[in-house]
C-alpha cells in the first residue's frame, strides 16, 4: 500500500468521533443480506474487520452474533466499545487485520462492511479462509456512490473537487449501477472459497447541507486536505447545496454484498 494510501487508511481514526453522526446506517436489506448469509443467530461467532463505530457491529450482535471486531484505529475502537457495551458477548480488538493473530478457535463468520477494500490484497483472503471453519461464510459489503439523485449537483461540485486539488478529472460523474464493475473479482478463483455470489440493493439517501458536509468531514479523501482548505472546501460545498438545491440533495448508493463458503477442503493457496 502506497503511503498516500495508508494514510487515508488511518484518517478516520482521526474524526472517530464524528463518524458514528456522520454516516448512514447500512439500510435494513444489507444487514438481512450478511445476517442470512453467515446464518447468524443466538451464539454463532462472529468476527467483524474494520467495524469502524460499530454501525454494523450492533445489528450483528442483535441478530445474537457472538463478535469479535478487529478495528485498527484506537478512537474508532474506544467510540464501538460504547456502542456494544450492552452486548456482553462483544469484543472490540485494536490491531490491523493483516497483524492480528488469529485465535485457536475458527469462527463461524467473517464480515466486512465498506473496510475490506483498505486491506492487504495479498493477505486479506487468505487469513479470511484461516480465520473460518470449514463450511463457515464470508460477507463483504461494498459501498458505490452511483448515477442518480441529484445528479446536477454532483456535477456542478466536481468543479470544486478540481479546484482543491481532490480529483483531476474535469468531466467525473459517479459510474451508472449497469457499468459497476464486480469488487473482488479474486475471489472467484480462490481455492478456500466456493458458492461466490453478488447481491446489489439500491437507497437513494436524502441529505441536507449539514448532513451532507457532516458526512464529507469523515471521507478520507477531504481528510488529505489541510486546513484552512478543507474548511474552505466544505463551506463552499454547504453554500452550493444551500444557495442552488434548496438545502437538500439526494445521493444514490448502491451496496455490493459478496458471500462466499469456506470450502471443506482444508488448506488455503
């Protein structure tokens, strides 16, 4: 990972405590989606990568995972140890994934949501498979800001993105839901792994200006941005949205929910 890339890695340790406000909670079909399955109910063990403040974590636990969340920011750990203090059965581990030594005993399941892409490529899928037990299930969510909602706004706000530096292509529009490509394509030919499916469920998400820019203050790219910049920058975002939608926006997102079946076969690549 290139040091620009570790460094937004590590930027939302940063805003912990605005993360948990600041992003929408997954929509009730993403949390149905992971729960079936990795077949979560009372007692199934779950480890969780990258739970951030633990917006997923604490639908998990409800569901009755038994969950063991490895989070590699100390801030984002200590803000979802709060959120499932009345989960006894939760554990909220400081580390990086890649790092971590896994315990003696495989879990179940082992979910990510809109963290597994930060993690090493060439470690990532393979400490998953020895992470589970044969049969066990893996379930990634990936996020996709895509075509639709207002889509004049985002037009018109690439130009500031431009302008601070953020993106060097004049003309970028979020990608239409027909022209995403599969995320973790590897993963079909990984010899731990069997059963590889792709579910998608759509949201179109409202936001006002303050939401909106309460959402951006924890996006790893304005967390490059130096103040005043990033100041300056969000200002300029809340006034557009203010001064030319009228206050509102709507975003459309579409969530990528991969599973996949540890196979029985023992041994990884």
């Amino acid at each position: 990972m290139s040091q620009a890339a570790q460094r937004r890695r590590e930027s939302f340790d940063t805003v912990a405590d605005l993360y948990h406000a600041g992003r929408r909670a997954y929509p009730p079909a993403v949390v149905g989606l992971v729960v079936d399955a990795i077949g979560i109910r009372s007692g199934t063990k779950v480890l969780e990568i990258g739970p951030g403040t633990g917006q997923l974590s604490v639908e998990l636990c409800r569901a009755g995972a038994e969950l063991v969340a490895v989070e590699l920011g100390p801030n984002l750990a200590r803000v979802a140890r709060e959120h499932l203090a009345s989960f006894p059965t939760a554990q909220v581990v400081t580390a990086a994934f890649e790092d971590w030594p896994l315990p003696p005993e495989p879990f179940d399941g082992v979910c990510s949501a809109t963290a597994f892409h930060w993690l090493d490529p060439s470690v990532r899928f393979d400490k998953c498979a020895a992470a589970l037990r044969p049969g066990g299930a893996i379930a990634i969510v990936h996020s996709h800001h895509v075509r639709g909602g207002t889509e004049d706004f985002f037009r018109e706000s690439n130009t500031l993105y431009v302008r601070y530096g953020l993106s060097d292509q004049p003309d970028f529009e979020p990608p239409s839901l027909a022209d995403l490509p599969p995320t973790y394509p590897e993963l079909e030919d990984h010899p731990a792994f069997d059963s590889v499916r792709r579910q998608r469920v759509t949201a179109d998400l409202d936001f006002n200006s303050s939401a909106h820019v309460g959402m951006l203050r924890t996006d790893s790219l304005i967390l490059t941005l130096d103040e005043p910049d990033r100041s300056a920058f969000l200002a300029e975002i809340a006034e557009l949205i203010d001064s030319r939608y009228h206050g509102t926006l709507t975003r459309s997102y579409a969530y990528e929910i991969v599973t996949a079946t540890r196979c029985h076969a023992q041994g990884t690549a």
